[in-house]
C-alpha cells in the first residue's frame, strides 16, 4: 500500500511533534526535507530554534534571519532574534528586535514580557522614540507587570526633549580643575540617567515651567500608574510637582490638575505615602472640598477611605474616567479585602509576644502590593519532585500572596496551603488570588511556632524571609522541618550579616536617636538620613527597592524583630535540624563566577566555599540568602 508523498507542511508539523518529544535530531532532518520542497519562514524558524535548544545562539541567528525573508512579519522569528542576542549578550540588539516583535504582533503578551524582562538592564544614551512607544504598549496592556521595566521607563523618560524641560538632576561628582575635570564634568552629564545614584532633584525647571503639557502624555500618566522609580532624585520631584499642584493651581489647567492629580495619587498610594510632606500641605488638605480634582489631590496624601463619608461621596465618579483607576484601587478593592478578612480561618493561636507584634505591624503595613504576575515563570531543576499531581506544598509566612501565586503558577497540580499572622495579608492575597483565576491555592491565619499542631504533612515548605523576624529561626524552622515528608524539599530565605551591615548602622541609630515606625518617623528619617549616615550607608540603603514603599522601608529599618545569619550558623542550622544543603538560588552569572573560582565545586553545594566567596562580594546576598534543602 502506497503513501501519499508528505507535503512541505506534513514535514513541519511532523518536526514540531518531534521538538515536543525532545527528538531534535529528526526534527532537523524533517524540516530539511521540508525546505527542499518549499522554502518557509516556519522551517527556517524551527531550525534555529533547534540550534537555540542546543545553545548555539549564535549559530541559530542565520536562520532566523533567512526566516524573515520568507516573511518580513514572523514576529516569532524576530522575538527568537531577540532571545538569541540577549543571550550573546547584545542588549541593544536584543531589545532592538523585541520591539519588532511587538510591532509585528502587539496582541502578543508573551512579547511584551519578555521585552521587560530583556530590558530590565539595558542604557541607552539617547532618546529613542522606538523604545518610548513600546513601554507605551506594555503600560497600556492591563494585564502585564510593568514594574520590572522601571530602569528603562526612567532611562526614557529623562533623555526624552519633552520631559527635560520640567526634569533636571544634580549629581554629586567630585570638582576638579583643569582640562581633566572638565572632561569629568562631561561625562556626568552624559550619563544616562537610569542610575542616578547620589544624584537630587534640581528644583529649577520645574520651578520655572508654564508649560506642563508633556507630564500629559500616557507615556507618563500611566508609567505613574504601574511603575516606581527607584531613585531619589525621581521622588524628590513627584514630592515637588505634587506640592504645585495642591499649592499652586493657577499654574496648572483644569484638567491637568485631575489628570497627574490621579494618576500620582496611584503612585503615592502603591508607595504607601512614603513622599515627605510639609505642614503647609496639611493644612491645604484639611480644606480640599470634594470636587473630582479635590478627590484626585487628597488621594495623593492619604488613602481615600481615611475621608468620613467617602463612599457616598465617590458615587458621584463611578463614571469619571481619571478617578475610575483610583476609587477601584483606593475603595472597591479595599472594601473586598475588608469582607474577605472576615472569612479567612485561622487554624492556630496567635499566642507568642514577638508573634502578636510582628502581626501587628504587618496589619498596619502589609506588602508588596502587586496586581499581575509574568506568566513565563520558571522553578529550579531540584524542585522537579513538586511537579507531580497532588503534590503538598506549605508556604509559611506567605505575606500578601505574590510567592504563593508564583509557586501557584509554576506548580498548578499541587495543593498549596498558605498561612500568615496578619490578616490584611492574607485578605490581599486571597481577594488577588480569586480574580487572577488560582483554584489550588487555600489561605489560612497561622502562627508558624503553632503548626507543629497540624497531622498533614508536605511534600514542600517554602518560607522566605519569616523565619528571621521569629523571637527564636532555629525553633520556627525546627517546626517546619517536622512538617516535611521524608525526601522532602524546602525553601528557606534568611537575612545575611554581611550583606546587611550597612543596613543595621541606620538600624541602629535610628534606635539611639528615638524614630518611631509611624509613617511620620520614617519620613524624619528619611529625610535626616543624609547628615545621620555616612555617604556610603545612604547610598547603599537607598539603592533598595525598599526604600522607596513606606511599607517595606519599615520592614527593612524598623521592624519589631529581626536576626541576621551566616553562612557558617546556616550550616550549623541544617546539621542540627537534619537538613541537607542543595544549592543557592542565584543568576546562572553568579554561579558560574562561583565555579569558576571553585572548580572542585561544580555542584556549588560547598557551604564553606560560598562563606569565603560571600566575604569577597559582600553585597552579593543582599537581597537574602535563597536555598534549597532537603529532609534526609
């Protein structure tokens, strides 16, 4: 019996059954055979994807190129093209062609995230309108998180014409004279102004404007809406621009006023009021009426639902397009958390004294406040036992829900248990949770020290940056290791000594000089930080996304309890508690330069290496100390 001869189509489709089954050998056979029949923008592509699958990035190029011949709008080529160079390490051109890819396909997601993520590092030195509009069309995009775009956003916004003329920064270089400190002089001023570190606000332009129509411009409405910048000089003139428009009316039009006013009350409220305020815009507030613009203006100062009467009063602007955002984020959303609160059970006591204050501070200042999540999220190839169907898994300490909706994602046939002291964070989390779609996930209110009492068991224990804060970790961490099932695999994230120091200096003055954790202590802090602290110390603190929310600044500075570890004393943990070490969670740049200095440890399992290797990048766990363990 006699087959019908395969069509160049036939051969693709038989290719991509064979990439789905890793067979990557006959999947370039079958699509060879498929060129020799017709000449495809598909074949070329599924060759080069082969050679990326290999990691020949450079070598999967050519194909992907010969690809867009065939067809001048495969936007899966041009993303492959993106991916390719980012991995080559040519940022400029990996963004270059992620923003072709968008262009090409704008109603791609996947795109617009992976341009986030591609981006999240590169500098550009001029303005590029290219780059302005395609951080347009991720802003514009309701479901995408932008927040990892905030480099880029603030590159842009401070090399764009427009926005020069309101914007300008002082930086801190040193003087120096002659021919050489001119050329110095130069070159600070060249600098792309993603980084402003040490830079502040020069108040001039702004002072000087009659013209705010560029701060107009979606561009900036909306990247007030979805992104903060990290970096003084950036908040110093939000902190200047919203004192004109409470203070200054007549310099602004009617409709600008409302316009920034909302959207920069989004901004001040996502960042938990961190902006400093004088005792003249206290006054000015106390007097605002309840016009759309005095609503848009006292959100900008405090959260609406502080104003007695607010929600009759907001019925008045269900259909105001500028106020919508802000009565949905400052009222709808608070009122579900509300309700949602009073049905989460808890299944422990909250009984211990360090336990009932740290729950208290995270009632009045739970964090992070989050929206979305990317969709392309990856876990570590040790975590690969959680995968199967049904699998246990305890986030202890899951805050306002962000990990647990990550671990969600990444794990969606297992059954996730999620507990927490502080009910405004599991009402977050949960009211976040249900709109997102997460079936798998069950929220409950739960002393760590307690859970000892449970009969279930874990597959998995995920507890990132909890154990820390308890009156005694090894205790806490004692309880979860008695949760886990034989064989069974734990994430731990714990503060690093080293990578902290600079943090406990301004722990500790601010204990000697009496700042209290109340909105208006950490202000005064802040903004007597610059003659408390050593350049050094402010620099360092303030390059922390930290700094720049009100509510994880008090849990960086003023938290009610703290303990910081290290390598050593982690060590020490795991054998007392039976524990094996696996490995770090860190950017496969990090571990290579680990291996490369160990190469006896090409695993990077050895614990008193990575102690010396911590000593020679002390900032290097700045962000906590990420492992894997496991139950013997």
């Amino acid at each position: 019996m006699s087959t019908a001869p395969q069509t160049a189509e036939d051969l693709i489709q038989q290719a991509r059954s064979q990439l789905q089954q890793q067979q990557l050998e006959p999947a370039k056979a079958s699509l060879e055979a498929s060129l020799k029949l017709q000449k495809t923008a598909a074949a070329y592509r599924g060759l080069g994807n082969i050679q990326f699958m290999l990691r020949n990035h450079r070598d999967s190029i050519p194909f992907f190129e010969k690809a867009l011949e065939q067809d001048g709008g495969d936007h899966a080529s041009l993303a492959m093209l993106a991916e390719a160079y980012f991995e080559l390490g040519n940022t400029e051109k990996a963004v270059g062609y992620s923003t072709l890819a968008i262009t090409a396909a704008p109603q791609e997601i996947r795109y617009k995230e992976r341009f986030i993520h591609l981006s999240r590092d590169a500098v550009f030195f001029q303005y590029n309108h290219v780059i302005e509009n395609t951080l347009l069309e991720c802003l514009k995009t309701p479901s995408l998180d932008c927040s990892g775009a905030q480099g880029l956003w603030y590159n842009t916004f401070t090399l764009n014409p427009d926005f020069r003329r309101l914007y300008a920064v002082k930086r801190s270089a040193e003087k120096q004279s002659g021919f050489f400190g001119k050329i110095k002089e130069r070159m600070a001023a060249a600098l792309p102004a993603k980084d402003d570190a040490g830079a502040s606000f020069d108040p001039t332009l702004l002072d000087k404007a009659v013209d705010f129509s560029p701060l107009m411009k979606p561009f900036f409405l909306l990247g007030l809406e979805k992104i903060t910048v990290y970096t003084m000089a950036f908040e110093e003139f939000l902190t200047a621009l919203r004192k004109s428009l409470l203070l200054q009316p007549e310099r602004f039009s009617a409709q600008e006023r409302l316009s920034i006013g909302a959207s920069l009350a989004q901004y001040c409220f996502n960042t938990d009021y961190i902006l400093n305020v004088t005792a003249e815009e206290i006054g000015k507030i106390s007097a605002l009426g309840t016009t759309a613009t005095d609503i848009a203006l006292r959100a900008c100062y405090a959260p609406l639902q502080q104003i007695s009467g607010i929600d009759e009063i907001a019925k008045k602007f269900t259909q105001n397009a500028e106020l919508s955002g802000v009565l949905e984020t400052q009222l709808t959303e608070v009122r579900l958390r509300e309700n949602a609160a009073k049905n989460i059970p808890a299944i422990t006591p909250i009984a211990d004294a360090i336990s009932v204050k740290v729950r208290e501070q995270y009632e009045e200042s739970p964090y992070p406040r989050w929206k979305t999540i990317p969709r392309n999220l990856s876990l570590e190839r040790v975590a690969d036992p959680l995968r199967k169907p049904g699998a246990k898994v305890l986030i202890a300490g899951c805050g306002t829900g962000q990990e647990a909706a990550q671990i969600a994602t990444v794990l969606p046939d297992a059954q996730i248990l999620a507990v927490d002291l502080s009910l405004a964070s599991l009402s977050y989390a949960q009211t976040r949770t249900e709109k997102l779609g997460f079936k798998n996930i069950t929220f409950r209110q739960a002393d760590i020290l307690q859970l000892g009492s449970l009969t279930e068991r874990f597959d998995g224990i995920i507890s990132g940056g909890v154990l820390h804060h308890l009156q005694d970790p090894l205790k806490g961490w004692e309880v979860l290791t008695g949760l886990l099932n034989d064989g069974g695999l734990m994430r731990i994230a714990l503060y690093s000594k080293i990578a902290r120091k600079h943090l406990v200096v301004a722990q500790d003055i601010i204990q000697q000089k009496g700042f209290p954790p109340t909105i208006e202590g950490m202000r005064d802090f802040r903004q007597q930080s610059a003659s408390l602290l050593d350049r050094d110390v402010l620099n360092t603190i303030s390059a922390v996304s930290d700094y720049y929310h009100a509510a994880m600044y008090r849990d960086m500075l003023f938290h009610v309890q703290e303990h910081c570890f290290d390598i050593p004393g982690i060590d020490a943990a795991l054998k007392k508690l039976g524990l094996t070490f696996v490995q770090f969670i860190l950017p496969p740049p990090v571990l290579a330069q680990y291996v490369a200095a160990y190469p006896s440890d090409p695993t990077a399992a050895s614990l008193p290496n990575w102690h010396k290797f911590e000593q020679s990048h002390p900032l290097l766990f700045l962000g906590m100390y990420q492992f894997w363990c496991k139950a013997a």
